[in-house]
C-alpha cells in the first residue's frame, strides 16, 4: 500500500472501513431479530393484566354466593387488593416498558449511518492552487470515518449487550414477582371456586321439589358453567407463568449471547 499516492491510500483507507461497517451491519441481523421478537413477545404481559384485574373483582364476582361470614373476610381481603393494584400494574408496566426501549434499540435502522455515508459522496482529491490540499483531504477522510464509526452493528451490538447485561437480574426479579402474583391469583381462584360450587351443590341438593325443579335445573347449568370457567381460568395462570418464565431464558440467553458476540468483535 506504499507504493500508492497519499490520496489513494487514503481512498483505500475509507472504502475498507465503510466496508467493515456494513459487513458488521449484516452479520448482526440475526441478533437484533431476535431482540425485536423478544421485545414483541408481550402476550404474556397482557394475560397477567388481564387476570390481575379479575383477581381485583373477585369480591363483587363472589358475593352473591357468600355467607355472612364469608363475606366479611372476603370485603376485608378486597380492600388489600384495591390498595395493592396500583403498584401490581406498576410492576408489569415496567417490565413492558423495559421491552419495548429494548425494540427501539433493536431496530434494523437504529444506528443506521449508511443514508449519511452514502450523501458524502467518494473520496476528494487535493487540488493545489484551488483551495483543497492534503490536509483537507485527509480532515475529509477523517471525518467520514468518525461517522462510520458512530453508526453501524457493532455500536448497536455493544450497547444492547450492555442494557441487557445490566437489565437481566432486575427483569429477573420482576418477572419472579409477576409469578409469585399469579400463584396467589391461582389459589385465590380455587378458593373461589369452592365457595361458589359449594353453595350451588347444597342449593341443588335441597331443591328437590316439584315446585323448585327449574331453579335445580338453571343451578345446574350454572354449576356445569362455573366448572369450566374455574378449570380455564387455572389453566390460563399455569400457561401465562410458562409463558413469562420463558420470556426470562430468552432474555438471559440473549444477554449472554450479545455479551459474546460484542466481546468478539472488540477483540478485532
């Protein structure tokens, strides 16, 4: 490369670093695919809203079925619930918050600099007497190569490898928190049930007369009805704590995956 003038090498100089951008661009997509459907994965999140809040009604779903006893533990237990909704919300607001910042991060075009690099134009020429010598040249290729340098996959890469390194054992704590939520929605919920199909079987079991029959009838619809609807219901909290416990290896994995990847490339 000695051999070539100063303004060719210097040419050569920023075509092999633009190169190296966008090569390093490519080989990241993969990556930040991933950390985009990482990021897209909120079902979850929606669902532990969703039955949060049922668990914030369990009071006013219950009550008709309630004795008098029942029903005083019951309205001191819906008081805790209102009070705690709010920071509950908070919790799992949070963590999407968390993975929609992580998205934008992840986008294709987030640390695009190509449209700029490609407006600068190919490398000048010194034009002595004109006003442009080396020196221009060389601040040209310079600054061209601070803004390759700015932009591209492995900027990207490093600072996603940071927010998820930095932001696993956080999300990790919440994410527990979240199931530890949907383990006392589950017992909540099979602590209704029982109360509910409880008094419907003794309602049915003494309407046994001529007189009583349609009511036995309609109880035993709504008996057949609650079954189905508390089996679902604890159906949809084991499968809404697969889903978030999932959700928790696939950012571990990713974080550690970013980490090695990042830490590969800065060795180059």
């Amino acid at each position: 490369m000695s051999a070539l003038p100063t303004r060719h090498r210097r040419a050569l100089c920023l075509n092999l670093c633009l190169t190296m951008v966008l090569c390093g661009c490519t080989t990241a997509r993969t990556d930040l695919a991933q950390v985009r459907a990482l990021a897209a994965g909120t079902d979850a999140l929606s669902a532990f809203s969703e039955l949060s809040q049922r668990h914030v009604d369990s009071y006013q779903r219950a009550r008709p079925y309630l004795s008098p006893a029942e029903d005083a533990r019951e309205r001191l237990l819906d008081t805790q619930r209102h009070a705690a909704q709010a920071d509950v919300a908070r919790l799992a607001q949070a963590v999407r918050l968390y993975l929609q910042a992580l998205g934008r991060l992840a986008q294709a075009d987030a640390y695009e600099v190509q449209p700029e690099l490609a407006s600068a134009g190919a490398a000048i020429r010194a034009w002595p007497g004109s006003g442009i010598d080396d020196r221009h040249v060389s601040a040209y290729t310079l600054l061209l190569q601070q803004l390759a340098r700015l932009g591209g996959a492995a900027n990207q890469q490093a600072h996603l490898a940071q927010v998820l390194h930095d932001g696993d054992a956080p999300l990790q704590a919440l994410l527990a928190a979240l199931d530890s939520l949907l383990l006392l929605y589950d017992k909540s919920g099979d602590n209704e049930r029982d109360m509910v199909l409880g008094l419907l079987d003794v309602e049915i079991a003494y309407a046994d007369t001529p007189q009583q029959r349609l009511l036995a009838v309609l109880a035993k619809n709504m008996q057949q009805s609650k079954t189905e609807e508390y089996r679902l219901l604890g159906l949809r909290h084991t499968l809404t704590r697969r889903q978030l416990a999932a959700l928790g290896r696939e950012h571990t994995h990713l974080a550690a995956t970013l980490t090695t990847t990042e830490a590969r490339w800065t060795d180059q």
